[in-house]
C-alpha cells in the first residue's frame, strides 16, 4: 500500500464528507421532488418509505458489519415513526445518492462505534417527523384538527368520530406535504420507549441463514471477470518485472495488470484460474530499505523511546518523578504489545465496472463516502458519475474504513478491461500480509506508594507508532498525538481516564516504523488498558491491599467509571471463594464514550496452559438501544480480545509478515470460550459506543487473573510466547 | 470437465482438476453461500456436506470427488429454513456479519446428525470453524436448541 495513496484517499474523502457544506445548506428530510424511486412505497421523506401494505422501510445510511447497528438504528426511527416493528424493513442508501440530495442522510462513515451514538438524535427526528406527516395527512382527509388523531402501530385513530385508517393509505398524501422544522419536534423520553431499548430481534438474519445473502465477495455480474492480486511482500518495496510468457496459455487467463508501483493482478474468467496463474507468474521485487526490518529492529527501535529525553507530556499533573523517588515503596515495569491483523472472516474484496462517462463498484465498506471518493479519483470519472453499491460487510473492524486500497487496486484493474465488470478478491496470505496493523508499542512504568500503599505518583511512558502519522502526518506536529493515549485523557466524555492520581505523567514518545498501521477494533485503548490495569495491579499488590480496593480508592471524583466497575465486581462475585486453582482478575477502562469493566475467572494449569471460565463485562453506554444486541457485542469482543490476548502477534522478518493464515496465526475457536455474563447499567444521561469500548477490559482482567494465579506479572503479549509457570 | 451432485442435481463443470471442490461450487455452479476464508482448511467458511460427511471444501479437488457423491451446500440443506439449526440460530440471533455462519451451521448440522444430543465437550471437540465476530457462546447455545436440549 502506497502511504501518499491513502494520505490522498483522506484528503479526498474529507472533501466529500464536507459536501454538504460545499453543495448548499441541504434540507433536513429532503424534498418530494428529489425523491428517490421507492418500488411500490411513497416516500414520506428521505428516512421513511411506506408501502401499501403499511410496510415502513427505514433508510440506513450506515454500513453493516454485524455489530447491530442496521436494527438499532431502525429501532429509534420506528420508536419515534410509531408503526408496526412486525412490518419494518430496512433499505441502504449508496454514498452516490447522499450526494446528490446533499447528505440530506447525514454521515455514512462506520467506526469509532459511532453508528448510533452520533445519528440518534437526527434518525430520531426522521421518524418522529413522518409521523407528524403521516398523522397531518389523515387529519387533513378527515377534515379535523391534528390534535384529535392519534397513532399506535401505524394505525391512525379520530377517537371522536371512531374514524381509522393506516400508514399505508395516507402515505401518498403525507408526501406532499412540508416536513416539519426538525427543531420543533419533541422527541420521547426515553423511558418511554416500547422498540428502542427493547431486547429486539435483528431485521437481518434470515438471509444468513440459508446462503443467499449477497455480501461483495459474492457479487456475480454479467460478463465479470476475476483478479486475483499480489504487493511486494515488504511494506514499501517496488515492482521490478514479471514474466507474463511464463503463464501464456492457462486456461482462461485474460490478461496480467501492473496496478500500481507496488502490485501485480493476473485477471481470468474465474478467480481460482486468475489465483493459480498468479501463483506460477514469476515476479521480480525491489524490496527496498524495508527488507532490513525485523521484529527484532522495531522493538529496539521503541525500545529507544522509553528513555530518550524529548517525548510529549500528555499530562503532567504535580510532580511524578519527584513523588516517585521520595515514595516509601516504588515499583517499575516494562510492557509490550505486538502489530496485530484484522483478519476480517471476508478477505478484502472489491467488484469494478468503468466505462467512458460512469465507474461503479461493488464492495464491503466501512466509509462509503471514502469508497465513493476513492472510484473518482482513481478512475477520473467525476463523483456524480460514480456509484457505490455497498454490501453489509463479512467483518470490519477497522480496516475497512478510511484507507479504501482495495477499491483504488480494483479501479486501476479494471480500467484494462473498459465496460466489463471485474472482481479483484485478495487471498487470506494477501489479506494477512497487507493490513493496515494495530500498531506496536512499548511502555515503561513507575509508581510510587506511601507508606500507606496509597498511589502517591505515577509515571508512564510509551513508545510507539502513530496512526495519525500514518494516516495524514500533518495531524501529529511534533510527535503530539493525543489518539496515541486514547483512555488517559483528563477530561471527561469520550476516553477519560477513573482515576486520580495526585502527581501523574503521561508521556509518548512516537516511534514510527515502515509497517502500515490503522484502527482496529478499540484502537487504542486496548494496549494503553493492559499497561494501565496491569501496572495498578501490580501496584496493588506491591500496597497489599484488595485489587479492587486499591481501584476504588482511586476512582472517588470519577462516579461512573466506579459504578460501573462495582457491577462487574458484584455480578462476578468478587472476594467471594472460588474452586480450587481458579483466580479472579479485575479491570476498568473507558472509550468510545462508554465504561466499561470485567472480571475474569482463569485457571492456570501445571504446564502454563491458561483457561478463560468466565467473564463478566459491565457497561455503561447511556441509552441501552438494544440490550440483546449489546450482550452480542460483549460476548464478540471477549473473542475478539482473547484471541489477541492468547495468540495474536504479527511478526516480521525481513522486513516482511510472516504468519499469513490460520495455520500461523491463530484464531479462539469456540472450546476455548468462556462463558460471558454481561451486565448493562445505562445511566440514561448521554450516548456511548457499544462495539468497541469492552474490548479494552477483557485481556488485562485475564492477565490479571493469571498474575493472581502464578504470582507473577504478565507483561508482553500474546500468551502463547510465555512460560507462565 | 467434471459432474457433480449438488443439493440433488447433476451439475457439468468446465474446471481443471485440481480446482478446490469451494471455487466450482462458487464460480461454476453458482452457489455462493459457501464462502472462502483461508483456502489451507482452518476456518470451515467453506463447509459443505460429501455424502453426509462434514467437508472443508477449499482443500477437496473436483477430481477427487465422484459424480455419485452427493454433495449439500448450505442452499440445500433445507428448502425453506426450516432444519433445526438454522431455526434455533433464528431463534438466538446467533448471526452477526454473517459470513461464517453457512459453514457454522453446516458443521452443527453434521455434528447432529451423528450425535442428536451433544454434551458441551461433544460441541467442543466437533464446532472448530473460526468466527472473527465471536457468536460462539450462540454458537453453542443454539446446537442444544437445535437438539432439544434447551427452549430457545
């Protein structure tokens, strides 16, 4: 992946999420005139289609990727629209159709667990002004005043007259007329809710169930061709040569593509023809500086910030150095964490047709915007020219997001075949050897106790890449980036640390490598919880004092990281005795808006072999949207974080990964699961994140079960590299 | 050129030999429920069923399968939905992106078929298919649905 490719995917893709602002104030619900085709459905406006048959279908303009969002968010446009959840159905708009009515549906981007937490209160507004509409439209019919009807499950009731009638039957009328002015509306309390907030089945099940969901990987159109792709090996190496003589003749090859200065595709009538051939192609790398990377060069590369005197003081409260050294008991540690892959369950994929005056694309996509943005520039066809068919993802988590290098290969493909549909599918070595990495970091730790084991100063220092720096450098002047330290912020809303500390200093110290790094799942508030949780476990037992004592003591002026750590301790029986050889860890983190803590329950066997038993994850998101749905995000991230916690570890050796499958790179499997409790405690007082903020709590609860197991701290990861014992 | 039986019909495919019984599947017959994950046999996105036996069909050449074998794909295990794994992964919300789940029900399946009443080792030892999002302890709960073991 070229770097100034994505740094330029994100300038674009700024560009487009600012179209709103270029284009004209735009219309919170749209216009009747710019309405879209809705098959035998009227639509009220931009969010709401009703059918004859009194069928809602509700506009998503998020992506999909199993994390719920596409029932939640219908969930609060059907709580405020008052029709019949039985008979909602669900519609994604493409970014080519939010463009051209002016964003009328807000932001499309799917990440930062933003999806509900950030259109809310807009969907909300959508579905209570169709209503208004709806209910207007009836009254209108009736000839009587709009206060006299009333609405439950789609049907329309004039009490005085006994007059009823249906969403479906006014629809029509309803569309003519003026939405109402979005200010003006009133939403519900919350605490009246009778969709939202309910335990509700998701609108998108039925079709994974029997194989005929469609997702990009099974696009089949008319014609299509399939590309299977292959980058030089180490990150930043060059394309030198291939030998196309060498796979002349194989049965249905088309045609070999240098894509970019990096990437070669061999294009065939199937995929599996295009993949072989590309396997027998010989091709000639120039690795570049790169090659003389190793895992063993980058950790003594960051192991070189630690202690290097500049580094960016994040926080600097009081005097932590000076407490330290004059502190009756002090303790220090080292800890690192590895580059870790996606691995999304469906390889990276992308389906292009160009011809003279359109470019589509077919794909899975976070950021359907930055896919939209990414198809014009890279084809030259101008953006209103362009669209992008979005299909719900086969797994996200972060890498499907801003970078958009599969819909940037696909285009460069596919403009040798003009008119003609082509497949570009990455195989799972391709997809392991060119993610965008969780990035590596290392952090070193010191802490100072009184002589009553309280925490009287605390210093951390970490060294480590920059997402930032990789994405747009221009974000991160001089080494300040705030995204590194995501969990330790003093300010309270999205990623505050719970506790106080009277002389406190948060350093970074960047440490850039020639590995691509970006988000995954948690970003970083999984690596910066382990350093935090497990160093104030180590603290702990350095004081003496209960590890969730020790915690509690710290968290007076912060209520909710509290709370929410006291649930996960109460549902998981904290102090309270357990069978033989089985060990309690505990850990409180925030992120994403959200708090969140765990327990787990871990048994450590004769041999080092770890066993997860149980965990229980406590969340504070606010509004709870869907507790069932919420429940199914906290038990994915328990195996999602274990995974990483047990094997996940990216290595490189000359310069380039060297695990590229399954075989190498291991993944949790369901006999390794432990059960998860989870206990929801929403405050009802703000809108967290759901998908990515328990993360962050899973691996240091484990370490610190297995540390009250051994006696000894666990400071690198993943697990399989240790002798526990 | 190769017959195979899919979900009871006879299929000619125009493929070489050593093409993945997975890719025929997907690229010649049409079917595309059963998905591609790692093509090396470790993620069991591509289960299908060869004469009732559970397959991990990215590694199992077309020339190696007979025009006798019969082969289930998770379009023909049932015509409307209605096996029981596929009702009691309704009835939990096992799914979440979805991409794993064809071949997570068809590894329940096959499980089921041999042994009806699982215990919670049986489910261990048998369900290996990887799933990134994590429905496993769905995953679990809805094989003893499916058994009867549990109401959903």
């Amino acid at each position: 992946m070229n770097q100034n490719l994505s740094r330029r995917s994100f300038i674009v893709g700024t560009a487009v999420a600012g179209g709103g602002l270029a284009l004209g104030v735009r219309l919170p619900f749209g216009t009747p005139a710019e309405a879209k085709t809705a098959g035998d459905g009227v639509e009220v406006h931009a969010w709401v289609v009703v059918k004859p048959d009194d069928t809602c279908v509700i506009r998503i303009a998020r992506s999909e990727m199993g994390q719920g969002t596409r029932t939640g968010l219908a969930q609060l446009v059907a709580e405020e629209l008052e029709c019949d959840w039985k008979k909602v159905a669900t519609e994604s708009i493409t970014p080519g159709e939010n463009l051209a009515r002016k964003r009328v549906w807000g932001e499309m981007s799917t990440g930062g667990s933003r999806g509900i937490r950030t259109s809310h209160d807009y969907v909300r507004r959508g579905g209570a002004a169709a209503r208004l509409m709806l209910l207007q439209a009836a009254a209108d019919e009736w000839k009587v005043p709009v206060g006299e009807v009333s609405v439950a499950s789609g049907v329309i009731t004039h009490a005085a007259s006994g007059r009823k009638t249906t969403y479906g039957k006014v629809a029509a009328a309803a569309a003519k007329l003026t939405p109402p002015d979005p200010k003006s509306i009133t939403l519900k309390d919350p605490k009246d809710w009778k969709i939202a907030g309910k335990p509700m089945k998701r609108l998108d099940t039925a079709d994974k169930l029997n194989g005929s969901k469609v997702y990009a990987l099974d696009v089949r159109l008319p014609g299509m061709l399939n590309a299977a792709i292959k980058a030089c090996p180490v990150f930043g190496g060059k394309l030198v040569s291939y030998d196309e003589t060498r796979i002349a003749g194989r049965p249905g090859v088309r045609g070999v593509v240098k894509v970019n200065d990096s990437t070669v595709a061999v294009v065939a009538d199937t995929w599996w023809r295009a993949k072989s051939a590309l396997e027998a192609l010989p091709i000639v790398w120039d690795e570049g500086a790169g090659a003389s990377q190793s895992s063993a060069t980058i950790a003594s590369h960051l192991e070189e910030g630690l202690t290097v005197s500049e580094a960016y003081a994040f926080r600097n409260e009081g005097d932590a150095i000076g407490a330290i050294q004059g502190a009756s008991k002090k303790i220090e540690a080292v800890y690192s964490t590895p580059f870790l892959a996606h691995a999304t369950m469906e390889p990276m994929n992308c389906t292009v047709k160009l011809s003279a005056d359109r470019a589509e694309c077919w794909v899975a996509t976070q950021n359907s915007e930055a896919s939209l943005a990414a198809l014009s520039e890279q084809s030259g066809v101008p953006l209103e020219k362009c669209e992008v068919y979005r299909h719900d993802l086969g797994g996200g988590f972060g890498r499907r997001g801003g970078n958009q290098d599969y819909v940037r290969q696909a285009v460069n493909i596919a403009k040798q075949f003009p008119g003609v549909p082509v497949k570009m599918i990455w195989s799972r070595e391709e997809d392991m050897a060119h993610d965008f990495y969780r990035p590596i970091s290392q952090c070193k730790l010191a802490a100072g106790l009184d002589d009553k084991g309280s925490l009287v100063g605390l210093h951390m220092r970490i060294s480590g890449q920059s997402i930032n720096a990789f994405v747009n450098p221009a974000m991160v002047a001089n080494g300040k980036d705030d995204r590194q330290l995501q969990g330790y912020t003093a300010r309270p809303g999205d990623a505050q640390l719970g506790y106080t500390v009277p002389n406190l200093l948060i350093e970074y110290a960047m440490r850039n490598t020639h590995v691509p790094v970006g988000p995954w799942r948690g970003v970083n508030t999984n690596q910066n919880a382990v350093y935090m949780e497990c160093f104030i476990e180590e603290a702990a037992r350095a004081a003496g004092t209960d590890s969730l004592e020790f915690r509690r003591a710290l968290m007076g002026q912060h209520p909710k990281h509290l709370a929410v750590l006291n649930a996960a301790a109460a549902k998981g029986r904290w102090g309270t005795p357990l069978p033989a050889g089985v060990h309690r860890g505990i850990a409180q983190f925030m992120g994403y808006g959200s708090y969140s803590a765990a327990v787990a329950e871990v048994s450590v066997s004769g041999e080092g072999k770890v066993k997860v038993h149980r965990m229980v994850l406590a969340l504070d998101c606010g509004h709870a949207v869907n507790p069932d749905q919420i429940a199914a995000q906290v038990e994915g991230s328990v195996a999602y974080g274990l995974t990483a916690a047990f094997y996940g570890e990216c290595k490189v050796e000359n310069g380039r990964m060297t695990d590229l499958n399954f075989d190498r790179y291991q993944m949790l499997r369901l006999a390794e699961m432990p059960k998860v409790e989870t206990v929801i405690v929403p405050t009802f007082d703000f809108w967290g994140g759901v998908g990515e903020p328990t993360i962050s709590v899973v691996t240091p609860a484990v370490l610190n079960a297995i540390f009250a197991a051994t006696g000894k701290p666990v400071r690198s990861l993943p697990l399989k590299n240790l002798k526990l014992v | 050129m190769a017959k195979l039986n899919v979900n009871g019909k006879i299929r000619d495919v125009q493929v070489e030999p050593d093409t993945p019984l997975l890719w025929a599947i997907r690229e010649q017959v049409g079917l595309t429920g059963t998905k591609y994950g790692c093509g090396v046999a470790q993620c069991g996105a591509c289960s299908v069923h060869v004469n009732g036996e559970l397959v991990r069909s990215c590694v199992v050449p077309v020339g190696g399968v007979k025009p006798t074998d019969k082969i289930v794909t998770i379009e023909g295990l049932s015509s409307t939905s209605s096996h029981p794994v596929q009702k009691a992964w309704a009835a939990l919300d096992v799914p979440q992106c979805g991409y794993c789940q064809s071949g997570q029900i068809m590894a329940a399946a096959a499980l089921l078929r041999k042994k009806p009443k699982p215990t919670d080792q049986e489910i261990d030892d048998a369900m290996s298919n990887v799933c990134r999002c994590g429905t496993y302890q769905r995953i679990r709960a809805a094989v003893h649905v499916a058994a009867g073991r549990k109401q959903a």
